[in-house]
C-alpha cells in the first residue's frame, strides 16, 4: 500500500493528539484513503520530556531541517505555535514544495498572505482546520459544503477558556480572578492568558473565519477587540434578570459593501441557542442566503478534538498528493482576494446596557437620562438597586438602552462619568439581540 510520510513540528498537546489519533485510527484512514500514513519525523525542542503520545526515539530531532529534508516526509504539520518562529519554518517547508498542514491560527492570522502566496507558487497546499475552533469543521463547511452560498453573518463563541470562565462566573457567582484561577487549575487557560481573556485569540480566528466567508482580508488590527477582564459577577446578575446571559461573541457581517468585525463580551438572549454553549465549548452561528442559520458547535481545543481536525486534513491532504491533485481546495488571502470597507466601531449599531455606580441621592437617576437623551439614546429599562444599609458605598443604577451609535454611546458615557453624582467607569456591554435562531 502506498505511504504518505508526515513530518511533525511540535509533540505537545496538539501534536501527541495527532499521533495517537493516527495510531489508534490507522484501519480506518487506511481504509479511507487507501494510503498509509506514516510519522517519519517528529522536531521537539526537549528530546528527554515526557511526552502524551509514545513515539520511536529515533524519530525525534531537535533539528527542524531534518524534518524538512527528509525526503520521505511528503507533508509537514506544524503544531509548535508561535508566529514568525512557526512563519520560518512553513515557509521554509513550503519552499522545499512540501506540503503544511497547520493548526496556527495566530500564524494565518498575521502572516497568512504570505504563507498562501508562497503555497499558491510551490504549487502546493496549506490545510489548517485546526486553527479555529479545534476539533469542530467550521473551515472546511464555508469552504466547500457551503462553496455554493452566500454568508451574510458570522457569530461565534470562539475562545473556550473565556466561555468557561464566563460560564463559571454565572454559575457559581465566582469573581473573574477566582473563574480564571479554576480554568487554569484544569488547563483551559494557559499561565499568561492575556490573549485569550483580551479577546486576542477569537480576533485572530474572527480573521480566519471573516477571510474565508467573505473573500476578504481581514488583519486583527482591523477587528474591534475588547475582553472579559472588567466584567463582574453584578453584570452576569443583572444581565440575567433583564432575560440575557452575558458571552464572549466574534462577529463579523456584511454591512452594505463593506463589513463589520468586532470580538467583545455581548448580552446574549437566553433563548438563542448560543446561550445554551457552555463551559469550553465553541459554537459557531452562520447565516447564509441560501441555507439560512446553522448552527455548529463542539470542542475548540484539546489534545485529541483539536488532533482530529488536523489528521483530517492530513488525509485530505494525502488524498490530494494520490490524486496528483494539489490545489484543488483554493486558499484565502490570494491576491485576487477583495479589499473591502471595514466599518469603524463607532459606526456600528446596537442596544446597550450600562452599569453606573452612583451616589444614592435624588435626581440623580434623572441626570443620566437626561445627558442619554441629549444625545438621542432612548431608554428600554431602569433598574436601581436600593442602598445595603447605613454608611454604605454607591449603589447601580442599571439601564438597558434602545438601539443607539456606538460613537454617541462612548461620548454621552464620558459625560455620566464627569457627573459629580458617578463613581467610577460605566460598564458598558452591547446587546445582541438580532441574532437568528432565538
Ligand atoms: P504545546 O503543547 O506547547 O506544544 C508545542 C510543541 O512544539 C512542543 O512539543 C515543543 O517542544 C515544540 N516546539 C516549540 N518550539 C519548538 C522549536 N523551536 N523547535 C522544535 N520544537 C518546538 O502547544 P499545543 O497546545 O500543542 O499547540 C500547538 C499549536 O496548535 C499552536 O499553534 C496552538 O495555537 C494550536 N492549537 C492548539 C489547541 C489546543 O487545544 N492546545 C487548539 C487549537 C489550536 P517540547 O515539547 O520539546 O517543548
């Protein structure tokens, strides 16, 4: 039977997922591809660590080069992570007309142009399901399932670790630093999780995602991104007493000729099946002109989901090399590949609920209306909690907003924080309450 050789970057998490996938599955990929596919080569930095899948020693090098030049090794998966390190060595790989398959969504995110176009011109192909949302087929269906369609909206809780944490902070009212400290505790978060609680990481598979459904370039730069790290346990409560729960939502969306991209904590309704996505899950809400909404959900990260996302594609891939077919699935970012409009954030629409803590004196409540209705934002509801008890601190004063402007939003909150009557920051979430499905 003919081999198919894979030269491994990377034995960690997402590495070991593969091996054992390609190990314990090795009748059915046969049967599926009538080919075998065979480790040939495996680039650690560490020969001496213990590792999650068990692998002949003799594979193992501390030298990427000879992954690269081994002439067996006909496709190169890259699970190392990092971006211009893991950018050198695909790009090198793609030189050597090898092809790369990828779980990096940081990598394509910032330097997918030129991975692409390196691929397009070696006459070879780059796969990289893995990279947004893990185990779960969300490239592959806009790709080519939904090859014949039109997208017209992408929702999706895209980051695990900021999903478990939210979810813990509703559920068992756990302040974020506690919620976080339990996601590290079973290794949801990594030990600097700045990219995922900042949004960081959802931007960058906002990117990939937003690339693919639209034809369109897409850098995180261009993706309003605002994080998790300010929300509390209040916010979680209330929201939940208005009829919402609170998640970390990646959108983007056709708006006349150009489009919308934002990653930020949003209002969700309960009745949206989004809402129901909990813990580590990811889930992905598409709406499409032909299908209409679909729904996808599953496990974004993890050794073995996230593994089985890329032995997938390595057996695509192979199937491409049996059939002397290279190129067949096209790749984003391509030159021909439309610069379109990206809508500034302070254009974009939508309800608002804002928290502002306030001295508990008369009038007060009639102020902030007041400085929302200079500016045209209409009110849907108010609440204000009463004072605990003698001597206490300020009190919330919640309101829900009809649908206003970012931009008039932002400038009447800096005219709530300038009365003498607020105490700190307003909080301000947006409300999502267009979404299909709910
Ligand atoms: P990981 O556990 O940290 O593993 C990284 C591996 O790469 C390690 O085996 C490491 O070697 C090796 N490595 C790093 N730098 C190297 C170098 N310069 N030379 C040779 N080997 C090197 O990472 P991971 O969680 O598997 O993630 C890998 C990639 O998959 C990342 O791009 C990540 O974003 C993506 N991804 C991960 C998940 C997930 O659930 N973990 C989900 C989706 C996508 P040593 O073991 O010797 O240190």
């Amino acid at each position: 039977m003919r081999e198919i050789g894979v030269g491994l970057l990377g034995l960690g998490n997402v590495g070991a997922g593969v091996v054992n996938i390609l190990r314990s599955h090795a009748r059915e990929i046969e049967a599926r591809l009538g080919a075998q596919v065979v480790v040939r080569r495996v680039a650690i930095r560490d020969q001496d660590k213990p590792r999650a899948a068990s692998v002949d020693r003799a594979l193992l090098t501390t030298s990427i080069e000879q992954v690269l030049d081994d002439p067996q090794v006909a496709i190169v998966v890259e699970v190392m992570g990092g971006v211009d390190l893991a950018a050198r060595w695909v790009l090198a790989a793609l030189d050597r007309g090898k092809h790369v398959v990828t779980a990096n969504k940081a990598l394509l995110a910032e330097r997918g142009d030129e991975v692409f176009a390196k691929a397009r011109a070696r006459g070879v192909d780059v796969y990289y399901e893995a990279a947004v949302c893990g185990g779960l087929p969300i490239l592959r269906t806009i790709r080519e399932a939904l090859a014949a369609d039109r997208i017209s909206a992408i929702y999706g809780i895209v980051n695990g670790t900021t999903n478990f944490i939210l979810t813990r902070m509703t559920e068992e009212r756990a302040p974020f630093s506690e919620a976080l400290a339990a996601a590290q505790a079973v290794g949801y978060a990594e030990a600097d999780p700045s990219l995922d609680i900042g949004g960081g990481d959802a931007a960058q598979k906002l990117c990939i995602l937003a690339a693919l459904a639209f034809g369109t370039r897409v850098h995180p730069a261009d993706v309003f991104t605002e994080g998790i790290g300010a929300i509390e346990p209040i916010d979680l409560a209330q929201a939940r007493e208005f009829g919402y729960c609170v998640k970390l939502l990646a959108t983007a969306k056709r708006v006349g000729e150009g489009v919308e991209t934002h990653v930020c904590p949003v209002l969700l309704p309960l009745a949206n099946p989004l809402a129901s996505v909990r813990g580590p899950y990811n889930a992905v809400l598409l709406v499409a002109d032909a299908l209409g909404p679909a729904l996808f959900q599953g496990q974004g990260a993890g050794g073995a989901p996230t593994g089985s996302a890329v032995v997938g594609d390595i057996i695509d891939c192979s199937r491409n090399i049996v059939a002397g077919a290279a190129g067949r699935v096209p790749m984003p970012y391509e030159p021909n590949l439309k610069e379109v409009a990206k809508l500034p954030m302070s254009e974009s629409l939508f309800p608002y609920y804002l928290r502002v803590m306030v001295d508990d004196r008369p009038g007060v409540l009639a102020r902030i209306c007041g400085v929302l209705g200079e500016r045209g934002i209409s009110i849907g509801a108010v609440t204000q909690k009463e004072r605990g008890g003698v001597g206490q601190g300020p009190v919330p004063v919640t309101i829900v907003t009809h649908e206003a402007r970012e931009g008039d939003v932002q400038t009447a909150l800096s005219s709530i924080e300038a009365l003498p009557s607020t105490r700190g920051k307003v909080r301000l979430l947006r409300i999502e309450n267009r979404l299909p499905m709910a």
